[in-house]
C-alpha cells in the first residue's frame, strides 16, 4: 500500500507513526510544509517545502496574510507533484484544518483520505466560522476521520460528521527512549516537572501559585519546565510576580534526539510530574493525551495533573494518577504535600500509571491499527 502523508508543520510525533506505517510494509512517502528546527534528523522519505521565511512576523499583517497564502498555494503544488509521481493509494492528512484544504484534490483524483485530528483542530478550530465552513467539507467528501478519544469524536459529531467514518486511535510510542525508573523519595525539596509549550492551555501560572502557597507553607518546590512556542518572557515575569522565579529551570526549544535525550533525564531526576491544562480563551485544549503525559507515565513518576481532554484513556484517579479538583492550585497544593508524607504510596501508584500507558500507546499496535485503517478505507472507497 503507497501512503502519502500530509504535514502543514513536521509534529513531534511524525517520525513515530510514519516509521509503523514503513513497519508494517507501507511505502510511504511524507510531504510538509514547514519544518521544526532539527532538520538535520529529517527521516529519508520526507520531501519539504522552505516556507518558514516566508512567515516571518517583521512584516505587516496584510503582508503575513499574502505570503501565507502564497505558502500554501507552492504547498498544493509540491502535494500534486507528489501525488502526481507516487500515485498513492491512500492520501494520510495530518491535523483537521490541512485535511480542509486537501480533500478536495483528493475527491477530485479518486484518491482514499484519512484525516487525523489532535487538539486545536478539534477544539478552537469548532469555535471559528472560518474552520466550521471549511469542515463541512468532511460531510460532503467520502473520508475517514481519527480523533484522539471519544470527546473529541463527538466533536465532529456534533458538527455533521457521522459516527462511523470517526476512528479512535492512539498515537504510537517508541518507549525506549523513556525506561522505567525506580524511584526513592529521601525527604526536603521536591523537584517537579512539567513539559507542555509554554502557551496559555497549558496553565503555567496555575503552577506558579501552588509553587508560592507551598512556599509560603514552608515547602520549597523546585520545577524543571521544558518546552517551546508561546511567551516566555511573559511566564517568567508571571514567575517573578509569584515570588517562584528562583525555583525554576527552563528548558527551551528543544526538539529530535536532543529533546528526548533531556527530556528523559528530567525525568529520571524528578519526584512528580505536573500538569495544570486548562481550555484557552479561544476554546483551544488537548483534544487528547499529551505525548508528554504519556511518555512521562511511562518512566513510573507519579502524574498529577488536571481533566484534559482524553485523561481517562490512561488517568484513573487514584489509581495510575493523580486528578486535581477544583480549585486546582489548592489540590496541587495537598497533592505535592501528601507525597512527602506518603511517597512510597505515590511511587506504586506511578508503576501502574506505566503499565497503562505502555499497553493504550503501544508503538506495535498502534501502527497496526493505523495500517488497518488506512487498509479499510482504501477498500470502501
């Protein structure tokens, strides 16, 4: 089966589920519009287009609109090109909005479409006219559509899509890179971390004010922040005024091997991970588990974290994580300090937390249901 995947920008998780589609004997071939910063750890089958130059934000906003535009017309035709050379069987389109503006070409060239949705797409994406017109795409065009779990699903439900052309599926993760770690607290400070951009969804300040109650309580929570896009300048002045400023490292921009590299050392160091998500202004949230939730889990720290989007797929209170209720500083707050009292408690409940999200994200089955999927819409179409 040939597979032409579709990327606008090349996700941290594109390597992954296109080398289990290659696994299980796909001839793949990947296009994307816009690369992250390691383009030196490219995958061999990737073909690209340069358009970051052409988004530079110096440029007045109707100039970013025109060579926007201009970006993804040279995108369509890099894409056509491709489709042109490879004749697909099967077109794999990454994130809602991109499969938006591809499903039509491939009705047009009679070529089976698979779209996957994983967060803005199925959440602020819903609260603009703009997307829900282009969405209406997906009622009128033969296609397959994969949400990241079952909130997300109904979603595209709730805007006309039928319930059996959604697939709920997981992301594939090679677990390798993130090992099981026993884990020993031995008393005074505990280290914490957390991995999430550093935007607004992801509820930063939220953790700089437990960080400043439990210092006011006499606990010192020293946090290891790693991650990319948004205002850091913004966070780090909210983490002065908070008083916490002192008791964070940031990791910044991180991204192939050397992100993984890191990020799992952290990790190993680390007493708790925490999470604090909550939806933007704009309506914008998960739509799923964060990869960064997952792949913490399975390293055994015990997870404590809010209600996004998908936490049931590997979250049970209680037992593989920790839910924050309502206010959720004030549960931040007691969590971090019944870990210190209760530790060994924490620790078992992070082996189970392991366990589950190395059997709901297995890099094997995972890429085989993504494969069988692929398979069955090629053969219904």
């Amino acid at each position: 089966m040939k597979v032409l995947s579709i990327w606008d920008r090349h996700h941290a998780s594109a390597s992954a589920i296109e080398q289990g589609l290659i696994n299980q004997g796909a001839k793949l071939e990947s296009v994307v519009r816009s690369l992250v910063v390691d383009v030196e750890s490219l995958e061999p089958w990737v073909t690209y287009l340069r358009s970051d130059p052409l988004e530079m934000r110096n440029r007045s906003t109707l100039m970013e609109k025109l060579l926007r535009v201009l970006s993804h017309q040279r995108f369509k035709l890099l894409v056509r090109a491709r489709i042109r050379n490879q004749r697909p069987d099967v077109i794999l389109v990454h994130f809602g909005q991109t499969g938006a503006r591809f499903i039509r070409m491939a009705a047009r060239k009679k070529i089976p479409i698979v779209i996957g949705f994983y967060g803005h797409d199925v959440s602020a994406a819903l609260q603009s006219r703009r997307w829900l017109w282009n969405y209406r795409k997906f009622v009128k065009f033969n296609c397959t559509l994969i949400a990241m779990c079952e909130e997300a699903r109904q979603r595209l439900i709730s805007i006309g899509c039928t319930a059996n052309q959604i697939e709920i599926w997981n992301i594939p993760i090679n677990f390798n890179q993130y090992p099981l770690t026993k884990r020993q607290y031995s008393g005074g400070n505990v280290t914490a971390i957390t991995c999430a951009r550093f935007i607004e969804k992801k509820g930063y300040p939220r953790l700089f004010s437990a960080m400043s109650e439990l210092k006011n309580q006499g606990i010192l929570l020293n946090l290891e922040a790693i991650g990319y896009a948004g205002n850091l300048t913004v966070l780090k002045t909210a983490a002065e005024g908070y008083g916490v400023a002192e008791q964070i490292v940031w990791h910044c921009d991180l991204t192939g091997v050397a992100f993984h590299e890191i990020y799992s050392q952290l990790l190993a160091k680390s007493d708790l991970f925490l999470l604090a998500a909550m939806p933007a202004e704009n309506g914008d949230d998960e739509g799923g588990a964060p990869l960064s939730v997952i792949t913490a889990q399975a390293t055994g720290i015990p997870i404590i974290t809010t209600q996004f989007t998908g936490f049931e797929t590997t979250l049970i209170q209680g037992e593989t994580g920790f839910l924050c209720k309502e206010p959720v500083i004030n549960s931040i707050v007691e969590y971090v300090k019944d870990y210190i009292g209760k530790a060994p408690y924490f620790h078992k409940i992070g082996i189970e937390g392991s366990k589950k999200a190395r059997s709901e994200f297995d890099f094997v089955r995972q890429s085989e249901k993504l494969y069988a999927i692929l398979q069955d819409t090629q053969t219904v179409h």
